[in-house]
C-alpha cells in the first residue's frame, strides 16, 4: 500500500471490526527478491487482504498461510524464509528466478493491538514486534528498519509515522505531474508559489499543502531534516536562482534544480560569487535520471525514478552538513 499511515489505520479499523488479523511484512531481503525490506500486507479476520509484500506467487502462498493461521485462533509469529530460485534447501525454493531471499513476518495481530496501529499511523516513533507483542516507542527513532535473529528469538523494529516531505517550489504542469507521482511514494507534498490564481496549483488535487507566498520567504517554510526533499521549478530562471540562493545553506536530503544544463551552470555561475563551493554543491542539476525526457509527465518520472534511487541507496550524496 502506497501511504503507510492509511495502511496502519486500515489495519486498526480491521482489529476493530473484525477481532484479528495476520500482519505480514518484509523483514529481510536480499539480492532480487520481491518486496523490500518493510513491506508490508495485511489479512483481516474476515478474509481481506490490502498492501502487498512482492505479489505473484509468494504472495498468494503467503496469504493462503495467513487465513491458515487465522482459521486455527492464537498461533506464534511465524518466520517464513524464501529463497527465490528453482532448488533449494528444506523446501524454502519457491521456483522463481530471480535469485533473492527474502524473510517474511506473519504476525497475529488482536483487537488490543489497534491502539498501537492507529499510534503508528499518526505519531512519529518506532514499532516493534517481538515473540513478547507489538510496543510503540513515541521517543525513539532508528536510522533505518532492523531485523535482528538468534537461534532462539528475534526482533524487528521501524521507524512509523517519519513520511518522507516532499516541497515542490513552483505549482506548473512540471509540479502538477510529479505530485501525482509522488503521493503514490509516501511522500507528504507542499507546493509553493507566489501567483494567485494559478490552474495548474488549483487543479492539483495530490497536494496536501498548497501555499501562496514571496519567494523571498520561502526559507522559513522549508524545514530541515533527512526526510526532507526539495525541488525548485518555478516560473522563471530569475525566481529559480533567487529559491536557489536562500535553500543552498539548508540541511536537507535533496535540493534539486529543475533545468537544462546551460540554465543550471549559468544559475550555479552566478551563485558562484555569493555562496561558498561547499554550499552551492548541495544543488542538484539537472534533476531526474538522464531518460531523455520532454513533456512535464516523462520528467516526472524522471525525477521520481531518482529519487527512489536515493531513497534505496543508490545515491552517496545525501543530506548537506
């Protein structure tokens, strides 16, 4: 499910409704295996299932196991580790290609665990699943999701409620495609322009925020943070270099510049001679991948695939210090 926080208050409203649930979620993954580590899905008590931990066949065995479980009443979490190829160990091969392993949690989940679903879904802290039950820590945060096993117990925990924030300077055509793409990644989107009136900024409805405000204001309404992503695209290259200038300095997980090349290095040219190197190295430009992309849609894409890029670790960049 793309938006972790309605997932968590799916999964609440299902204990409440129906008593019990099977929630399954990615633990560990390496290589190609489906599903990412956190990934998450849930079977309701009364047989519905939403989110997803790879899809396919694994899946729908995994689902199959889940209304097993729930058919039997109370059960023990249930470790189920796979490895993706065609032979395998202790019947763990599940036939597919593509080489990975992934271990899944399935984890019986009770009416009295909904409160710390709905806390999961609203407040910032950490989660954690363990034979001993499900807790929620408001005062912790971890620097990623962890999965820790022994021969005798185990322990996964995850940051809940940290949504990655996405504020996009500038409401065109090129910000109105990447909100729709963007609300589909977990990201809380703000867009920021200083026209009245403007349709593209009217019509979007992926939006959470919407602001209107001088650009000259613009730095108080960034705030920093690892999980803070920033693109400036604004009507003008005018406006552009002047965002640029006040968000240099801002400690944030990514400051992009939308652009060609030219633009970037004639903007980056002029900041040259009021920021130190150090500072303008946090702007990123052009941003997307190189896709050979035109149309406000395809550059979308490209600043979106990216950003998953950074976001998985494929990026070295990272926030300004």
């Amino acid at each position: 499910m793309a938006n972790q926080a309605i997932f968590w208050q799916r999964l609440a409203d299902g204990l409440e409704r129906h008593g019990s649930a099977v929630l399954m979620i990615v633990a560990g993954s390496e290589g190609s295996s489906p599903g990412k580590a956190g990934a998450k899905m849930a079977v309701l008590a009364n047989g519905e299932c939403f989110g997803t931990v790879g899809g396919g066949a694994v899946e729908h065995g995994l689902v199959e196991k889940a209304r097993s479980l729930l058919a039997q009443g109370s059960f023990q979490p249930y470790l189920s580790r796979q490895r993706h190829n065609l032979l395998g160990t202790e019947g763990q091969a599940t036939g597919m290609l593509c080489g990975g392993e992934q271990t899944v949690l399935l984890y019986g989940c009770q009416a009295s665990d909904s409160a710390i679903c709905h806390l999961a879904g609203n407040i910032q802290g950490v989660l954690t699943l363990s034979p001993d039950g499900m807790a929620f820590d408001p005062a912790r945060t971890l620097s990623g999701q962890s999965f820790l096993q022994t021969a005798n117990d185990w322990r996964y925990e995850e940051n809940v409620g940290l949504c990655k924030q996405a504020y996009l300077i500038g409401g065109g055509h090129v910000s109105l495609a990447l909100s729709k793409i963007l609300v589909t990644l977990d990201f809380e989107i703000t867009v920021i322009d200083e026209r009245d009136n403007l349709d593209t900024l009217k019509h979007n409805a992926d939006a959470h925020h919407k602001k209107i405000m001088p650009y000259r204001f613009i730095s108080d309404a960034i705030p920093e943070g690892n999980q803070v992503f920033v693109f400036i695209m604004t009507h003008s290259h005018k406006t552009d270099e002047k965002v640029a200038e006040r968000l240099a300095g801002k400690k944030v997980r990514y400051l992009g510049l939308l652009g060609s090349r030219n633009k970037i290095a004639q903007i980056k040219s002029n900041l040259g001679a009021k920021l130190p190197a150090e500072t303008l190295q946090r702007i990123r430009g052009p941003i997307g991948l190189p896709i050979n992309s035109h149309t406000p849609e395809e550059i979308a894409v490209s600043i979106a695939a990216e950003l998953i890029q950074i976001v998985n670790g494929g990026d070295s960049q990272g926030m300004g210090k």
